[in-house]
C-alpha cells in the first residue's frame, strides 16, 4: 500500500432548483392565476475530519465531488426541496489550499468546512404576481453551485522527524530508536514513503517517530516525496552517515538546503553520527550511534524523551 499525503480535488455545490412557470387549472376557473413555486437550494460540499482515515490514497481515484442539486419548483405553489449536502470524510490533519492558500485546517475528527456552497434555488413566477401583473411568466432560473479545484494536504502528527542523504542509516535509525520494522537496504531510493515508529515518553504519552527520506544524493527532493511531513515535528535527527568519506560538512549543508523550505521554525535540530561502528563520528555530530551495535541508542532515546516530555 502506498501512502498519499497531497491530492487534487474538484469540488461543486449542488445547482439550484429552477423556478417553475405554472398557472392554476381548475374546472370552473379557466384563467387560473400563477402557482409555479421557487426551486429549492443546491446542496454544499462539506469536508469532514475522520479519525477511521489515516491517508489520502481514497482521492487518487475520487476526483470529482459534487453535491445534490436543489429540486425544482412545482405547480400549485409547491417550492423544490433542497440539495442535500455532499459529506467529503478526510483525515484529520488535513490542510484545505486553493489557489496555493490555505483556507482551512481540520484537525480534530468531526470538524467541518464548506468548501463549495450551493447555488441559491430559482423563483417561481407566482412570486412576481402584483395587483397590476396578475399573470406574470416570469420565473428565475437556480444558480449554478460554487466550483473549485483544491488541494489537500495531509500533515501527520510527527513529533520526531528523521532526515538525511539516500543510504544514511535513516530508516535503521527508527528501527533501533523505536523498535520499528521498516527496511532497511543497502541502497539508495528503498522507497520515498514515510516510515513510522513510536516513541513512549516519561508520562506513558506515544510520539511518532518518522523515517522522512525523498532527498536525492544531490539534496534535491525527489518527485512524490513527502518531506513535508516535517513540518509538525519538535526535533528533527539529521542523520550524517560516518562511513561515508565525502566531507561531512558539505553533506550537512545539502541536505539542509533541500529541506529548508519545509524546516519548522522552533525544532530543534540534532545531528546523529550514524554507522559509527564503521569509523567515528565527524565532528559536526552531536551524537555518535550505530544501529549495528546499539551504540549511542539508549543515550539519544533518553534525550529525545527528555525534550518531548
Ligand atoms: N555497519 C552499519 N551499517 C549500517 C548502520 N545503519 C545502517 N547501516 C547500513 O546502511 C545501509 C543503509 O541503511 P538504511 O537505514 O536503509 O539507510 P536510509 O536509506 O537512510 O534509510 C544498509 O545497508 C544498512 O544495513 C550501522 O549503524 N552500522
Ligand atoms: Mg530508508
């Protein structure tokens, strides 16, 4: 299964019910006065956090999501029912961008947000009779719904984000830090999604652990990567592999460069030596591990619960 964190989506509200011409026909009344009703409201597209969601892979093949129109006005006065509205069910940490802004945030399951309303229903012509107009022909049509593509955007709740270059030790990383099982290979580019362990601090609280690789070799991201799940994190390990001859401090700075536009401001950034039991950690680590060995593990786990407590 494939983890999808930002998707596309066109949004519509229902249309309006359209006002209806009528005049009233009865036996003994041949020319009945008008009776053609008001269509009813077109229905809104509401997005709905949903904690049973846990991603947005549902939406790769749910594009388009449109509410019920509005019905149209009847004969004998009798006004359109209206749309009902179109329940969109998210994940709660989802982010709502159109045009690029942010228009909404859900974060609690059950919050709510219309995103596209529905169009106001039309106007029967038994409105518009006057003492002057007594068979007016006259009727509104129902206004289309409000459309819009918009971007979601899900953030999970990341206390703990580990980063760094293809084949750093990232993902043996959150293995030996939270018993985690994600793989790990000896190559680059395993996968770009993801990997998440968790992490019990001194009150019995669980915080996410995530394995964030999409970093090119050359710092760059890597197309569908998911680097943005930084955001929400409070300490961010930067994983600088000590095996790995070329200069530590040019590593350091590409990866930096390549997340920089994600880093959130606050976290706390903790260079992790990582593969010490091959050679020792440069200089710039604040930490010297090894998953190999455990070396360094059981130290860094106790600050991180320290910090996150
Ligand atoms: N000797 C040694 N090898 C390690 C250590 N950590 C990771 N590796 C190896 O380095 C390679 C890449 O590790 P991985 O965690 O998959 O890196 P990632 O691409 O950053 O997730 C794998 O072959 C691991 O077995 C370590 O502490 N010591
Ligand atoms: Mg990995």
């Amino acid at each position: 299964m494939s983890f999808t964190d930002r998707v596309k989506i066109h949004v519509q509200g229902g249309r309006g019910g359209h006002g209806c011409l009528s005049f009233r026909r009865e036996a003994h009344t041949p020319k009945g006065g008008p009776d053609g009703g008001n269509g009813g409201r077109g229905g809104d597209v509401l997005l709905i956090a949903d904690e049973q969601l846990t991603d947005l892979t549902p939406f790769r093949t749910r594009v388009h999501h449109k509410a019920q129109a509005g019905a149209a006005g009847e004969g004998r006065n009798r006004h359109g029912r209206n749309g009902d509205a179109l329940e969109v069910h998210v994940p709660p940490g989802t982010r709502v961008l159109r045009d690029g802004h942010e228009v909404a945030m859900l974060m609690e399951p059950g919050d709510t947000v219309p995103v596209a309303r529905g169009g106001i229903g039309g106007v029967g012509n038994r409105a518009f009779r006057s003492s002057t107009h007594r068979a007016p022909r006259t009727t509104i049509p129902g206004e289309d719904g409000e459309e819009a593509w918009i971007t979601l955007e899900m953030r999970l709740p990341v206390a703990v984000a580990i980063i760094g270059l293809p084949n750093s030790g990232k993902t043996a990383l959150l293995n030996a830090l939270t018993g985690a099982n994600a793989t790990v290979a000896p190559y680059p580019h395993t996968t770009d999604e993801p990997a998440l362990g968790p992490l019990e601090d001194a009150f019995g609280v669980i915080h996410l652990v995530a394995d964030l690789p999409g970093l090119a070799a050359d710092g760059t991201e890597r197309r569908g990567a998911a680097l943005g799940q930084l955001e929400r994190a409070a300490v961010v390990l930067h994983c600088l592999d000590a095996s790995d001859p070329e200069d530590p401090a040019e590593r350091l700075a590409r990866v930096r460069a390549g997340v920089a536009r994600y880093m959130p401001e606050g976290a706390r950034e903790v260079v992790v030596g990582t593969k010490c039991d091959l050679a020792p950690a440069p200089p710039q680590a604040d930490f010297a591990t090894s998953a190999e060995t455990g070396e360094g593990i059981a130290a860094l786990r106790d600050e991180l619960i320290r910090w996150l407590s």
